[in-house]
C-alpha cells in the first residue's frame, strides 16, 4: 500500500501511458494536484489490471490532448475531487467532472515548494471533503480558510489551499500625547480570517527613550 499525500504531479511526460502516474499495485492519493501531465494513454493516470487507487480531495487537470485516466483496475473515488474533463469515472459525493479548476502557472511564491495556486474563483475553493483534509498544504499552510468568505471554512480540493493574508491598518497613523497622557490605537486586520493565525503588535519608540512609555503588547486573532 502507497499513499500520496499533498503532492503536486505537474507536466511530466511518458511515451506510452501514465504520464502522472502509472500504477500496478495499491495507492491512495489526498489532496494531489495533477495539472499537464501527458501521454498518448492515460494522460494522467495509467491503472493497471493489479492495480487498485482510491482518490479524495484531489484535482485532476490534462495537457488537452490527452484523456486523463486509463484504468484497467479499480479507481474509486472516495469523494470531492474534480477532473477538468469526464475520464476517470469521479461520480462520488461531492466529485465535480468538466470543470476548470482554474489553476496558475507553477511557481514557488513566497514558499520553498512549487504549486499550482487555485484562482479566487475556482470551483476547487472550499470543495473539499472534511473527514478526509490534511491539517496543512504542500506549502505548510494550515487547512482549513474560507476560501470563499461565506463564514464557513472548509478546506480545498488539492494540495494547494488559497488564503488572503489580508491588510493591517493603525488608526490613527500617527499621534502625539504629553508626559503621563494615555495613547490608544486601534490595530484593524481585514482580509479573510486564516485559521490558527495570529498578529503580535509591539511598539519601538523613535522620538522618546523606552523608560518614557510603559505599554501592553496586544495579540489578536
């Protein structure tokens, strides 16, 4: 038994068949990105007679020239995965066939691991099933974010979970208040809420040595 967890398979390339992957034995595949990969069978995946995948929170995307599976075995889909065309016989709960999963180029971003991002529309955003979500992404981020902003964070299909870091804005911007006087400023964070996330707000003073102030550092959610 092989498990693939949180792994994207992107534009590899076999002469015959599973240009993702070719399998004979037992695999199970979570939250994998699959995005142009190509073979003149099996796109894609390749399943042998002897072999035998299960697939749950996954996106499975063609080069457009190719099918994405051939399966001689056994692949059940456990559910909320989403295939651009109609090959692999996705029909479970929650499973989204001939849809874009409108996905970006490649790229590392600000991480040391390449992903394809998911764009803040896709049909993958929040489409995820949660009996079966990793607790982070290829990247490290923490699952689940309300992707959608409907006040219910559920996580994505694929390795790739989109969060919007969000703005912090001090109001005001500045101010000035004489020895022995209370300063208070408001610290507003917008943006959609990134789940086990936090901001420390500390100070340094520029104008004034630090025995002149005394203050409480704040943390918010």
């Amino acid at each position: 038994q092989a498990y693939l967890k949180n792994v994207t398979i992107s534009a590899n390339s076999a002469g015959n068949g599973g240009g993702g992957i070719f399998n004979i034995y037992s695999l199970e595949l979570t939250h994998i990105t699959f995005a142009q990969n190509s073979a003149p069978t099996g796109g894609t995946i390749y399943n042998e007679p002897s072999g035998v995948i299960q697939i749950v929170n996954s996106i499975v995307s063609r080069d457009r020239l190719h099918a994405n599976c051939y399966n001689a075995g056994t692949l059940t889909s456990l559910g909320h995965n989403l295939e651009d065309v109609n090959t692999c016989g996705l029909y479970s709960t929650g499973d989204k066939r001939s849809q874009d999963p409108k996905l970006s180029a490649l790229s590392f971003g600000l991480f040391k691991t390449r992903t394809h991002a998911l764009a803040s529309d896709s049909p993958a955003l929040d489409a995820g099933d949660p009996l079966y979500w990793l607790p982070k992404d290829q990247r490290g981020v923490l699952r689940p974010v309300d992707g959608n902003e409907d006040g219910n964070p559920i996580c994505d299909m694929g390795s790739y979970e989109l969060f919007t870091a969000g703005l912090i804005s001090f109001s005001p911007a500045s101010l000035t208040k004489n020895e022995g006087e209370v300063a208070t400023i408001m610290v507003t964070r917008s943006g959609i809420n990134i789940h086990g996330y936090s901001v420390s707000v500390n100070y340094s003073p520029i104008t004034a040595y630090l025995w002149d102030f005394t203050m409480t550092p704040g943390v918010f959610t």
